[in-house]
C-alpha cells in the first residue's frame, strides 16, 4: 500500500495524546470543511516570504530584524512538495512538504525556518510541539534531497503591532488606506529528526492500514462536535426536515 502524507499532517500527531480517529477522518477524507485556512493568513506568508527573499537579492543579506538568523550566505528558494519528499524505508510512508525558508549559512550547513503570522506564546504548548514536528520532518526531507547538513531550525514569528500605541501612531494611515507594522520574533527549535520522525510513521502507517476508524480518544472536541452534528442531522432526517 503506498501511503504519501504531508508534514503539515504529521504535525497533528504531535499531541500528547493525538486522536486516531481524527487522523483516521483526514486520512480518508478529503477536504474537510471544518479544516479550511483564512486565505489571509496565506497571503501574508507568501508576502513575507517575498520581501525577505527580495531584500536578500538586493543586499546580499537578510533585513537586520532576522540578524539571529546568523551568516546567511544564500537564500534558496525552497522545492515544491511534488521533489521535496522522501520515502522511508521501514515503514513505506512518504513524507512531503514545502518548508518556507531554507538558508544556507556560512561553513555549508543549512537552516529551516517557518513564518507564523501570530504572537509567540510559550505556554501554547501542543502548537509549539506541532510547529517542531513539521520543521523536523522538513529537516528529515532536506537531508535526502541534496541539503545537507541542516543543523538548526527556527521558527519566525511575524506578530501584528495592533496596540492602541500602534493605532495612534501617524504611520498606522495614509492616503491609501491602514498600514499594519509586524514585529519579528525568532524561536529556535531543537533539531532531532532521527529521533521524532520514525515513531510517528509508525502511527501514520496504522492508521493507513485501518478499514475503519478507530474508536474517538476520551474527550476529544473535533469528535464530539461532528458526532454532534451527525447526531442532529439524523434527528432532523427522522423529523421529516
């Protein structure tokens, strides 16, 4: 059975305690409209991803607002998912992706970063598990594919200035319309893909292999809404609605 996921998908399994049945529903359902993304938030990152790969061809150096970054020499323009994947052996699970940033610093090495358009939180703890698992399985990938060493990985946080401060200021406006300022934050992230990302194909791969799903994990939300919701169409259906 040839079984291909995305890293963004193997971020979901970077719970504690990850729901099965929610894996299952993604896996053999496609286009769930409960999992649609703001088409905003894809607007600024490929904008982000535009100015600062822009502003690296013109000065040969990333905006001094990313200087912890370190020594970039080149700013590659990362591979779309259908040349950036890898198979792994053991479990035949392939893994895809398209990282945001890939850097490569001086002495060789490689770095991976991603662009959050949101304000870091340390407490938020399953996104920051879910952001280190997907820029690992991109470092996973990146080894196979030509872009090696990767070293470090990190993620950018763009975070909107929206105080009342910021509203007052004389930049906020113009003639044009509103100007909203992002503040940049760089959270490096621990590198360990040989560790992380075998154990999760493991999963991956069991959940593939089920004819049906399993059965919820004790007090899910994503469960309890849709069986709610099956709940009341069935109730509807019996009502003659």
């Amino acid at each position: 059975m040839s079984i291909s996921v995305s890293a963004t998908e193997l971020a979901n399994y970077a719970a504690r305690y990850p729901c099965m049945r929610c894996a299952w529903v993604r896996m053999h359902v496609k286009d769930l409209p409960y999992h649609s993304f703001p088409g905003i938030f894809s607007t600024i990152d490929t904008f982000t991803k535009k100015v600062i790969t822009s502003h690296f061809n013109q000065h040969g150096c990333l905006p001094l607002w990313m200087k912890e970054i370190g020594d970039v020499i080149r700013c590659v323009d990362p591979p779309g998912w259908r040349k950036f994947h890898r198979e792994d052996e053991h479990t035949g699970v392939t893994v895809r992706g398209e990282a945001d940033a890939l850097f490569q610093l001086a002495g060789g090495s490689y770095l991976i970063a991603a662009y959050k358009t949101s304000r870091y939180n340390p407490e938020r703890l399953y996104a920051l598990r879910s952001y280190e698992m997907q820029l690992n399985a991109y470092a996973w990938i990146a080894e196979s594919t030509g872009f090696s060493p990767v070293n470090r990985l990190a993620l950018i946080f763009m975070e909107p200035a929206s105080d009342i401060k910021d509203a007052k200021s004389p930049n906020s406006i113009d003639d044009d319309g509103i100007q909203l300022r992002f503040n940049t934050r760089i959270v490096p992230v621990k590198r360990r893909p040989e560790s992380m990302i075998p154990p999760i194909l493991e999963k991956v791969r069991a959940v593939a292999c089920m004819s049906i799903p399993p059965a919820p994990r004790s007090r899910c939300r994503d469960c309890n809404h849709f069986d709610a919701m099956v709940l009341k169409m069935a109730r509807g259906k019996s009502d003659g609605f």
